[in-house]
C-alpha cells in the first residue's frame, strides 16, 4: 500500500469522534435496565459518524451477520470511500449489561487497521484469550498452566505472586480457572462484562490489574490486539468452538483451533487505531456525564505506528449536536 493510502495520524481524531457519538447516544440508557434501547440508540450513532470518516472501510468485526443486524454488520462498507482502504472493528456497546445496569466499564469502542489485517474468526464467536502489558511481553504461553504464566509474569514485573492481580469475567465456565490462580497465590479481579477494558487495564501503567485471562469473545479479543499493539503489550488466543458444529465450521473455514494465535496473528501490520469512549465510569475512562447544556465525554485514543496514547475530554454543546444530527441524543424512551 502507498504512503498515500495508509491510514494516517489525521484517523485517530476521525475515530474519536465515532465513539463519542456512540457513548453520547447510549449514556442516556445507563442504569434504565434497557440493554436494546441503549445499543439501538448507540449503533445509530456510530453508524451516522463512520459515515463521515474519510477511510474506505469494511467492518470485520461487527454487530452480526447482514440479515441479523441492519447496520455496522460484517461485510459493510463504511466511511466516505475516500482515503485508504482499512478493516473496521467496531463494539458500539462493549458492556451493554452494564450500561443497563448503570454498572462501571462500559464503553463504546472502534479499532482499524490496514485491510486484510484483522484476523477473521469466521462462526467462532469465543476464544481462550491471556493479555499481559509490555513488562511481562514474551513470558506468557497460553499452552502452559495457568501457574507457569502467573509466576512467569509475577517475574517479568518483579512483583511477589501474591501481589498480582488477574482479571476474570465472572461466568460459571472460568469456577475452574479461578480455583486454579487462587491456587496459585494470585488475586482475582471478577468482572461482569467488557473484556477488552480488562485487557487495556492489564497493560496500563496506572492499573491494579495485571493480567487478563479466561474465555471471552473472538471479536472482544481482535479489537483487542489492536490495543495491545498500540500499548505495547501482548495477547494470545486460541478459539474455543462451543459444540461440534461450531468446530466443523471452524475446520471448514480452514481454521485451526488447536493454534495459540499471538497478537500478530489477530492483527498483522504495524499500523493500526483503537478509540474508546467510556459510557459508565470505568478503570479505563470515566463515562458520559450531563450539564445543563451539554456533556462530557472522556476518551482514549491510540495508534500503534507511533505508539501514542491520548486521553482526549471532549465537552459537547447538546443543541449544536442535534442541529446537525439526525441521532436522538435526547432523553431515553420510557418504555
């Protein structure tokens, strides 16, 4: 791809703008025990705003299939057409519980890189995943024992084992798993939802958690690796097929599910984005907050060429964002 056609520093910002429409739409939903009205109310957003973005997208990883979801669904092109040609990973809710719920870590998240970069999970929607920050890059083997990559990280960091702090969704799946790191000597940090806050919390400096592990979404774990590559750190995964037929579909697809896919593998090339903007508040962002004539939102925003990270506030001025949009970035329906 020509220098004139790679995606740029200049999408970075472009890509902001997408999440906090998205975070800006569902923030009023938090806490209404909605968790369609929000998303409805999100995917609209993000998908009015991508539209704008001079990129010539197709979103790989996205709300679904084409006659599951009308919009940002797999397959779909976005952006104007105009710039370079880039895969789109797209969660406009990751969290959606939790933005119902009014609990913390739900944002609204966008990744891109360079077309065909993204590695494509085909009808796999979970994988075992393991995401450390750059400190512990190269000592984690997510073939080995859940101890071996404790103490192996424990190491990396010069941290005593009892210190670590290992960050887990809270499902039935993982009692096994969290017997196994308690064994161990390590503490867990149980989460409801939102695995790709979890892996960006493990590779942030000023996080108290250290490592992410257990099975979570295929799509969750590639925007995921974007993040990683942009912070410096590392993940690996490997799919996890839920019954027979979902593990045909993954062979027939000619996909290996017995490899440890590292971060490269989820996501090739050294040039690629990841915007969040947090809905709820969050170890990773602060969420949506109102004033009488606007809102705030707080955002990061990374790109991995040049490895910077932004946190990036952005005050909205309400009546302005409804005059030019068509998105109802009012007050959430009663029922």
């Amino acid at each position: 791809m020509s220098d004139a056609l790679r995606p740029d520093r200049n999408l970075a910002m472009e890509l902001v703008r997408v999440t906090e429409a998205a975070a800006l739409a569902a923030g009023r939903w938090v806490g209404r025990g909605d968790k369609n009205g929000g998303d409805g109310a999100a995917v609209d957003a993000m998908r009015e705003l991508i539209g704008t973005v001079d990129m010539d997208g197709v979103v790989v990883i996205g709300e679904g299939e084409k006659d599951e979801a009308p919009m940002l669904y797999n397959g779909e092109k976005v952006g104007t057409g105009n710039g370079p040609a880039v895969d789109v990973a797209v969660d406009p809710i990751d969290g959606t519980r939790l933005m119902a719920e009014g609990r913390p870590n739900s944002i609204a998240v966008i990744a891109v890189a360079e077309r065909g970069a993204m590695f494509d999970p085909s009808a796999v929607f979970y994988m075992r995943k393991i995401a450390v920050g750059p400190d512990a890059v190269g000592k984690i083997d997510l073939s080995r024992s859940t101890e071996w990559n404790i103490r192996s990280v424990a190491e990396a960091k010069g941290m005593d084992v009892g210190d670590l702090t290992v960050c887990v969704l809270d499902r039935p799946r993982h009692e096994e798993l969290i017997a196994e790191i308690r064994a161990a000597g390590a503490k867990v940090r149980l989460i409801m939802d939102g695995d790709v806050a979890g892996g960006v919390a493990a590779a942030s400096d000023d996080s108290s958690v250290d490592m992410l592990m257990g099975i979570g979404g295929t799509p969750e774990g590639i925007i995921t690796a974007c993040a990683m590559k942009c912070m410096g750190g590392e993940i690996q995964g490997q799919l996890w097929p839920q019954d027979d037929a979902e593990r045909q579909k993954a062979v027939d697809a000619g996909l290996d599910v017995e490899a440890v896919l590292g971060t490269n593998d989820l996501v090739r090339g050294d040039n690629c984005f990841f915007a969040a903007t947090g809905i709820t508040n969050g170890d990773m962002v602060r969420g949506v907050s109102y004033r009488a004539n606007g809102a705030v939102t707080r955002s990061l925003v990374m790109r991995s060429k040049s490895g910077t990270v932004r946190h990036v506030e952005g005050r909205h001025r309400m009546a302005k964002l409804r005059e030019f949009s068509s998105v109802n970035y009012g007050q959430a329906s009663a029922g």
